[in-house]
C-alpha cells in the first residue's frame, strides 16, 4: 500500500476543523489514524509558523474524491428522510381533513 502524502493546508484546514468537531469524527471521514492527527496538532503547538514545512505535496485526488462521496450519501439519507416525513405529514392532513370533513 503506498503512503499518502499530505499538504500543509490540509493538515492545517483538519486542525481547524478540530474546533467544531472531533478528531475521531475527522479520522473517519479522512480516514485517517487518530495518532497522525495528533502528531500533527503537536508539531503545530510546537512551531506553528515552521509545522509541516516538508515537500508540501498536495494529497490525493482519490481522498478528495472519497469526501465527497461520503458528503454524497450524508445527503442522500437526508433527502431520504425529507420525504418520508413529507409523505407522512401529508398523509396526517389528509386524516384530519377526513376526519374534520364528517
């Protein structure tokens, strides 16, 4: 298995992140281990100005790719959701209309 590479404004945007949500939410939707994730936040409190200052290759499509898949079946089960509560609450007003309606 080849080893990703990460860019510094990657690892910099997940440990923004870090402030609304949390790092094992972050390691599953990067897929990451935890433990990177916090060597990365201790290399930034250590130097934040030098942190990560590598080859700063940009990271993979295919974990660009996989985000947004997964932000794609977030939706999808939301949209899911939606509807079924739209076709139930149809269904009660159409009750009440009948019942209202005798």
């Amino acid at each position: 298995m080849k080893r990703r590479i990460f860019s510094r404004e990657f690892k910099l945007s997940l440990l923004q992140e870090l402030e609304s949500k949390s790092a094992a939410q972050i390691c599953r939707e990067q897929e990451l281990h935890p433990v990177l994730l916090s060597s990365w936040k201790r290399d930034y409190e250590k130097d934040p100005a030098h942190a990560f200052s590598g080859r700063g290759n940009a990271w993979k499509e295919e974990a660009k790719i996989a985000r947004y898949e997964r932000l794609i079946g977030q939706l999808y089960a939301e949209i899911a959701l939606l509807k079924k509560t739209a076709a139930l609450l149809q269904q009660r007003r159409a009750e009440e209309k009948r019942k209202w309606s005798q």
